[in-house]
C-alpha cells in the first residue's frame, strides 16, 4: 500500500538556518505529492506540491523536488524565520489506488525557529 | 469565501452517548473528504464524497460512524456509541474535484473530540 515517511522532530533551528525535512514514500501508482504546515491553532495549509517526476514545488521560500528515482520529496528553505515554525506534513495522492484521492499523509515534523 | 467551515470546533461527551459533526465545504467544490488526526501524528482518511455519493471508505470506519452529504453541500459525520478510542481531532476537506493530480485539498479547522 502507500506510504509516506518523514523525519521525526522536533526540529530546532535558529534564524536564518539552512532547513531540510526529509520525506520518503511508497505509491503503487504516480502520485502526486505534497506539503501541507500547520501553524500553532490553526488548520493545515497546503504550502506546495508536486505532479509528476522532476517537478520542483516552490511558495514562500520553501521549495521540494519529486524525485522518482529515490522515492523523495524534501522540503527545503534557505532562510528560516521564527514565523516558519508549525508543524510540517508531507502527504502524497494515488489516483490509481484503492484509496483513490485520498490524502495519505506523514506523521509530520514539528519546527521551532528560535531568533 | 469563507474557506472549509466545521462545528462544533470542541465536543465534549461521555462514553456511550453519540455525537453529530458538520461540515460546510467551499462552495461549489465537489468533492468532500473526513480525516481523523491524533496527537503526533497525521491525518488519517475516513471517507470521501463526491457530490452527493459517498465513493470510498477507509477500513477506519467502524460501523458505529456514518457520513452523509444528502444535498451534495454539507455534511455530516455521526458517531454512535462513542468510545474512549474516539477522541481525536476530525478533520473536514475540500475540492473542487479535477480530474488527475491537480485537484488540491483545502481543510477546516476541525473538530475536537473528547470521550471521557
């Protein structure tokens, strides 16, 4: 079945850090892939997604590259800032699925950006 | 455009006693879809719908939890019999409904429940 992978937080960084969030998945099919940020009492967010192989998601400085090859989509930033730390999820969509839709979403990867 | 709209945003209940969730999706999105979500970890589906026509359910769905979308608007999402196992933060998506992978997902804010 399909699955999503990512790395367990906390994550803490300090302003203006380098920031990358591992996510790796199994589909059955090509699925569409993406991440969603929860920021503290609000609801998710979709914060970028990717279609197909090769394709480079980007918004608000944050960008993930849908690597067929090694089963990845990473979420990168060059620069952190304090108003970046939420909660990160990276989830993935198979048409071909049984569960057709259907988000199947990571475990999600908690951010604290310190100043 | 209010976005995806969910109450109550909190539901206390006892054990045993059942409890009624509404959704009201961005209109004119077709498709609407319930997750449940535990502490640390992600949303899990439970169902979708497509207009009117509930399409899939997760293996999560217990018989004890029913959803309708009579109208192809709202929904709603019963519980009966509530279980301490039940608690969760359930979680109401929608879309507009193209075809393929373009079709993105936009979420409420959710509704706390608490079994004790």
């Amino acid at each position: 079945g399909n699955s999503v992978t990512q790395m367990e937080g906390p994550v803490t960084l300090s302003e203006e850090a380098f920031l990358t969030i591992n996510c790796t998945y199994t589909a059955t099919g090509y699925p569409s892939l993406f991440w969603y940020v929860q920021y503290p009492g609000e609801g998710l967010q979709l914060l970028l997604k990717a279609t197909k192989a090769d394709d480079k998601g980007s918004n608000k400085g944050f960008e993930a590259t849908y690597r067929k090859e090694t089963t990845s989509f990473h979420l990168e930033k060059g620069s952190v800032q304090v108003s970046d730390s939420a909660v990160y999820f990276c989830a993935l969509s198979d048409p071909d699925s049984n569960s057709g839709y259907a988000l199947n979403f990571g475990k999600g990867t908690s951010l604290l950006v310190t100043p | 455009d209010t976005g995806v709209s969910q109450n109550p945003r909190h539901k206390i209940t006892k054990r045993g006693q059942n409890v009624t969730f509404r959704c009201d999706p961005i209109s004119e999105h077709n498709r609407l879809y319930w997750y449940r979500q535990t502490l640390g970890q992600g949303p899990e589906f439970l169902t979708y719908f497509q207009n009117e026509a509930q399409l899939e359910k997760s293996r999560l769905l217990s018989d004890r939890f029913s959803a309708e979308r009579p109208k192809g608007s709202f929904s709603t999402l019963e519980i009966q019999r509530t279980e301490q196992g039940d608690s969760a933060m359930y979680l109401c998506a929608s879309s507009l409904g193209e075809q393929g992978a373009a079709d993105i997902q936009y979420f409420g804010a959710g509704t706390r429940l608490s079994v004790l």
